[in-house]
C-alpha cells in the first residue's frame, strides 16, 4: 500500500524535486515503521543464509519467497490491475469510439 501511494504521487508530477520527496519519506516509512516488503525481507533473509549463522535454512527462505510470488501476482492482478480497469472503463470505452 506504501509502495503504491508513493508511485501515484509520483506520477501525479513532472517535477523531479517533488518526485523524490515520497521517494525519500516512503522509503524511511518502510525502514522505520519496521513495514514488510517482499523484496526487502528476501534478500535480508538471503544475506543472513550467506553468512552461515541463519537460524533458518534455504528451504524456509524459498518458501517465505514463494508467498511473496504469490502475494504479488494476486495483489497486482487483483487489486491494481482490476481496479484500475473497473475505474477507467468509461474512459476505454470513449477511446474505442474515437477508434470507429
């Protein structure tokens, strides 16, 4: 959701000044607010197998990383993808009209 808010905020300009500011507080807003965030926590969780001293082993960092595949594809297919149809449909179907 943080992800999310911060790249429509981004997109809402075409200033570079105001596009790093959400860069800045959302990614201090993951960090500090201890958020998850699938990409994040794997690559933390590979790096600590890489050390040797990972009280958990490759098989748990495959699983927690198939949950995040998986995460991913329902949120984006779900509920951006879908809802980003669901509110541009009006607008699709002027676009096709144009088309004729």
């Amino acid at each position: 959701m943080v992800i999310t808010l911060m790249t429509r905020m981004q997109h809402a300009t075409e200033s570079l000044g105001v596009r790093l500011v959400p860069a800045l507080l959302f990614g201090a807003l993951l960090a500090g607010g201890q958020l998850f965030h699938s990409v994040l926590d794997s690559i933390m969780m590979f790096a600590a197998l890489a050390t040797g001293r990972a009280p958990f082993g490759y098989l748990d960092w495959l699983g927690a990383l198939g949950w995040s595949v998986l995460g991913n594809i329902v949120g984006s297919i779900g509920l951006v993808t879908a809802l980003r149809l669901a509110r541009v449909s009006r607008e699709i179907a002027v676009e096709r009209s144009r088309q004729r």
